[in-house]
C-alpha cells in the first residue's frame, strides 16, 4: 500500500509539471490534459486509470495541426478553471429538472483555437473552441482513446460494410473484447468496461458537423467520421438523396464557432447508466421558447400491422375508412395521435403536398379533429427539405399536428444541417417532429423540444423480417444501458402477438415480437419514449381490452426516473413518477428470473393501491399469458415478481 501511495504521489507530481487538470465537484474523477506531445487525455476515477493517455485534436485543410500531434506545443500560460452550477428544466425528457455541476477547464492552444474540458461526477467531456475568422475547414479529428488491455465493449456496427456512413443506425450491440472486436466502424454511443468503471463515448451539441464513428484496434477506439458530400443523387424510389462524391474534408464553417462535445460517460453501476444527462445537459438551450403547445403521447400505428383489421366491412388499407377506424380507436382509449405512414403519398413522386386518391386529407383532419385526436404524416427527410417552408405552412394550416420523417440513412455536416432546418421550421408552425432513420440524439430536442422521438435503435419493426438467431429480448435489456444515455427511443412497441424462443417466427403480415405481452408493456415504462407507438392493430387491441386499457393509460411523460435494479443484458427494472403516483417496469433477457421489490423510492408514510401486470404462470409455454392483480405498497414493502423467459412485468402505483 505504501509503494503504491508513493507511485501515486510521484505520478501527481508528474501531471502537475507536464499537464493541466480538473476534477470533478466531488473529487472521484480527475481529467488530465497533458502537453509534452500535442494534446493527451487521460483519465482517472479514485486513483485508478480509466482511460490512459489518449490523443485529441484537429487537423485543418491546410496542414495546422491543433492538439494531437501539433510540433512544439507548450502548456498554456492561461488556463482557467471555473465551477458551474445550475437546475436544468428539461421538458418531454425523462425528468421534468436535473441538477447540472461541473468544473470546467479552458486551455488556449495558440492558433485561435482552444479547448474546454468539463468534470462532471458523471463523466468528462470536451470540445475544441476557436476565435478565426473567415473560413476553417477541418480535414480530420483525431480521437484515439487508448482503455488498455483485456476491455470489454459493447459495440454497434455499421450494417453496409461497402459504403459504412450510409445506413439508419440500426443493429444489435456487439459485446466483444476491445482487441478482437470487428474491423468496421460503429456507430455511437459505445460502451467499455474499464473495471473501476465503464466508459460510454457520446456526444452533444453537434452542429454543421458530422457525427463521430468509431474503430477498435487492439486495446483502443479511434474516431472516424463521414467525409463532406460533394455530390448527391436521388434513388428513384422515395425520391431520397444519397451521396455519390466526397470531398478530402470532414467539415468547413466560417468565422468563430465552437464544435462538438466529446462526452466520455463514467458509471459505476449499471442502474446509472439509463438515466445519465450529459448529453442533453451540454446542448444548447431551447431556442423556440413556448413549449405549451407540444403535446406529447401515444400514436395508433398503422405500418407495423401492415393496415391489419378484422372484422371490418370495408377492404382495411391506405384509404379513408381504414383510418377513420384507427382515428375512432385512438379516441375510444384516449391517445393523442395516429400516424398515417408511408403510402398516403406517392413516395416516388418526390412531393408531399398531393395525397393519393384514396385519402381526401382535409375530410381526415375534420374527423379526427371531432374526436379529439392529432394526425401526424410521414414523410421523407430530403423531399421535406426541398420544399420545406411550404410544405410547413400548408399542413401546419390544414390542422396536422406533426411530421414522422424518415430515411436520412447519413450523418454527415450537411444531414446535421438538414435535421436543424427542419427543427427550426417545423417548430415555427407548431408541429412535431419523430425522427427516423437517423442517427442517435446528440441534443438538439433541447434546442428545439418539437422533437419529441428519436429512432436509431434496433426496433420492434426488426421483428417483421429479422433471422430467428436475432435476439430482441437481449437487446432489449441492453440497449436502455447505452443507446437511451442519449436519449429517447422511438422502438414503437405494443405487440399483441408475442412469442416465445421456442415458437416466434419472422412474418412481414401479421408479426410476432420475441418475449412475453408483459415484456411489451414495460417498454413504455423502461424506455424514455414521449412519442410512443401502439404498434399492433385496433382489432388486436379490442380484442383484450383490459390489456389495452392498461398499456393505454400509462403517462409517455415523468418527473422523475430512476433505474433501481439492473445490469446491462441481463435484465433492468425502471421507476418513474408522474404527479405523485409510481410506475415501474421490468425486463429479462431469454433468463427466467425473480426480482423483490421494497420501493424505496416511494413517499414515507403513505399508502398507494398497486395494479400488477405480470407474466401468467403459463408464459413460458404461450407468451400471451398474463395475470392482472391488485395489492396495498408501502415504502418498505416486499413484493416478489417473477418473470417469464423473455417477460416482464408494470406496476401502476396510485396513492
């Protein structure tokens, strides 16, 4: 103990003459910058190395090298630290406030550029700064994160290997050791088990530059990014643009601007990890000011049942009498939209202002209007951008609530761009956004909280094609560790046909989800999702109603979440609260468990009258089976669940 006490002495000295650092408000986690040999981050969590020293830094178009690598660098003379403190008011997201405590360090690096490092007790994160004027274009950023030997990550790869920046930032996570992990870029966030801790690469803020990717070689991650587009084509179906040419650069921007946080996320524990904020706490503020007429909720969903009806006297499908059916079920259980999906125009047309002929738009909105239900349309990203200020003002006047957009498929400078004007204009005619086909959540529904969704998960709509090999409810308990650290998720659940390992079954018609009916109701408790799917078919609903009156009736907004048991893959239980009253759900992998609950987290002294949606005794063999129950908690009580292979279970919690 001795020795290794003076090691650490020696080692402070050392980082004292070669390095300028900053901790975090409660000391544990330490940020070292150092400067011997361009920029270097490291970092150390009560006295242990977590990230070894790592290179940082950008590299211009004209050969200036700013941080990592930059010749004769020298330790900044001015370097200033400063603590920040400050209660953040997040509306939509999955805390109505939280608090924000950092110490911040601000090191000069000649050139006109600078850098900020923050220390957060829940992780570092960076940006680089600069003060030019006129154009910068920045041809690389170097990011080589160095965990050391023997890691373990968790990595989400591109699924088009040929050409891997063009993709929609879908697939299941990869839990490898750092050094044979696969040699293709991944997409973030991405997780690495350090020992003292795990470390999860994020980032925030990002404007007018390209999202971070990363690549594992032997014991580190190494940034990439998409190159700058220099020429698009159109696919002739969708009419949706992709990039043919590209240019030597990543970025290019003209006069003083900051750049995107690194965010380096420490957890401890599991259960931290869902409920981390650096990514939304870095981002910049709301920019639309009112936020009162954004109304979150729930949506009948018409594409994964494929327009599925039974019963019916009318040929269910894109036509008016299919969705005045949906419009009547989503007023009969009190949810706030419907989407019509793809197919209400013409997607090879290249226009969203002319319907199909079977859907007469203005005759809809009146209907759904007098049932008190939002219609939101579904659109491509690019054909919206190309007429955008038009297309705003004409639906925004005809009464649609919002837009589904779908199929940016990139992350370059120039979709980041394009995901920000349709923000902004979207915004100004008071209309939501549910973004799919897009990259993960960097922030921006801080700035503009008219997004409400994100997709860039491995959804329920994988279920419709995806190999048997596939595991969902695996995914399912790992994805809420990392991928919901940057926000919420649009996994559109609600599947009324479930099954178990033994009997699923890929069907593009009438699909099936993988686990238990109780595994698909907790997704609207363990995932941050304001904008929410009941994905299955009204007739499949009606036909249990209890279940839906369930599901229907849990809030898609909290005050306050916590995740109060887990572990990443395995399983997770959330709880959140909504005007005093409780609601928790769990989920399990493939693995039957059994958690106990003692609902710590509930008000002292009061007593609340619990319903229970849990797995039925029979849920192994039929994964629709269900027991609805009822019981009197307290804080302190004991409740034991048990939980199916693949299920789950909610607990509504009433005082």
């Amino acid at each position: 103990m001795k020795k290794f006490l003076s090691f650490f002495f020696l080692f402070q000295v050392v980082l004292a003459a070669f390095g300028q650092q900053v901790s975090s408000p409660d000391g544990r986690l330490t940020a070292v910058i150092a400067h011997d040999n361009g920029c270097q981050l490291h970092l150390i969590y009560n006295g242990q190395s977590i990230l070894q020293p790592s290179s940082i830094g950008l590299t211009l178009q004209d050969g200036t090298v700013i941080g990592a690598g930059a010749k004769g660098s020298r330790p900044p003379r001015k370097a200033t630290v400063t603590h920040h403190h400050e209660t953040i008011t997040a509306p939509f997201y999955r805390q109505r406030s939280f608090t924000e405590d950092y110490n911040q360090l601000v090191l000069p690096l000649g050139r006109g550029f600078s850098l900020q490092v923050r220390a957060y007790n829940e992780g570092v994160a960076y940006r680089f700064v600069t003060s030019r004027k006129g154009e910068t274009i920045i041809k690389s950023e170097t990011a080589d994160y160095r965990f050391g030997k023997q890691r373990t990550a968790w990595l989400a790869y591109t699924t088009t290997p040929k050409q891997p920046f063009a993709m929609a930032f879908q697939n299941v996570y990869d839990q490898t050791p750092l050094d044979s992990a696969k040699d293709l870029p991944a997409f973030l966030p991405a997780t690495v088990d350090c020992g003292p801790a795990k470390i999860t690469l994020l980032e925030s803020d990002l404007v007018s530059y390209p999202n971070m990717w990363v690549k594992a070689e032997d014991d580190r991650l190494s940034a990439v990014f998409a190159p700058y587009p220099s020429r698009m084509a159109y696919y002739p179906y969708r009419h949706m643009t992709h990039v043919v040419e590209t240019a030597g650069y990543i970025a290019k921007s003209k006069g003083p601007r900051t750049y995107p946080w690194r965010i380096l996320a420490v957890s401890t524990d599991d259960c931290q990890m869902p409920v981390n904020n650096l990514v939304y706490a870095l981002a910049r503020p709301n920019k639309i000011g009112d936020t009162s007429w954004i109304k979150p909720g729930k949506v009948a969903w018409d594409w994964w049942n494929d327009w599925n009806l039974k019963g019916v006297d009318f040929k269910a499908g894109i036509n008016d009498e299919t969705y005045r059916y949906y419009i009547d079920f989503a007023a009969n259980h009190h949810l706030e939209y419907v989407v019509l999906d793809e197919g209400w125009y013409d997607s090879k047309a290249g226009t969203i202002l002319q319907p199909i002929d079977d859907i007469h738009l203005t005759s809809l909105i009146s209907y759904a209007n007098s049932k008190k239900v939002g219609i939101v349309l579904w659109a491509v990203f690019n054909v919206m951008d190309e007429n955008l200020e038009t297309i705003c003002r004409h639906y925004a006047g005809l009464g649609i609530k919002g837009f589904k957009v779908d199929f940016m498929d990139r992350d370059d400078q120039t979709a980041v761009e394009m995901v920000e004007r349709l923000a902004e204009c979207a915004a100004r005619y008071h209309l939501i956004l549910d973004l799919h086909g897009i990259y993960k959540p960097v922030g921006l529904n801080r700035t503009y909280p008219n997004i409400l969704n994100y997709e860039s998960v491995f959804g329920m709509e994988e279920s419709r094609w995806t190999d048997a090999r596939t595991d969902m409810p695996l995914y399912d308990v790992t994805f809420p560790y990392i991928r919901m650290m940057a926000g919420q998720v649009d996994f559109t659940p609600g599947a009324m046909r479930n099954g178990t390992r033994r009997d699923w079954h890929a069907c593009y018609t009438k699909p099936v989800s993988m686990g238990t009916r109780c595994h698909q109701a907790a997704c609207y408790v363990v995932q941050d999702s304001p904008f929410t799917m009941l994905a299955d078919s009204p007739t499949n609903y009606e036909a249990d109603t209890t279940y839906t009156g369930f599901i229907a009736s849990l809030p898609t907004v909290f005050d306050t979440t916590q995740v109060v048991q887990g572990r990443i893959g395995q399983y997770i239980v959330t709880a959140r609260e909504k005007d005093g009253n409780w609601y928790v759900g769990g989920q399990t992998n493939w693995d039957s468990r059994e958690v106990t609950l003692t609902f710590p987290f509930l008000q002292e002294g009061v007593t609340y009258r619990a319903l229970i949606l849990q797995d039925g005794i029979n849920a192994n063999h039929d994964a629709e089976d269900y027991r609805l129950s009822k019981a009197r908690i307290h804080k302190g009580s004991s409740l034991k669940i048990a939980l199916a292979e693949g299920g789950g279970f909610v607990i509504k919690l009433i005082k």
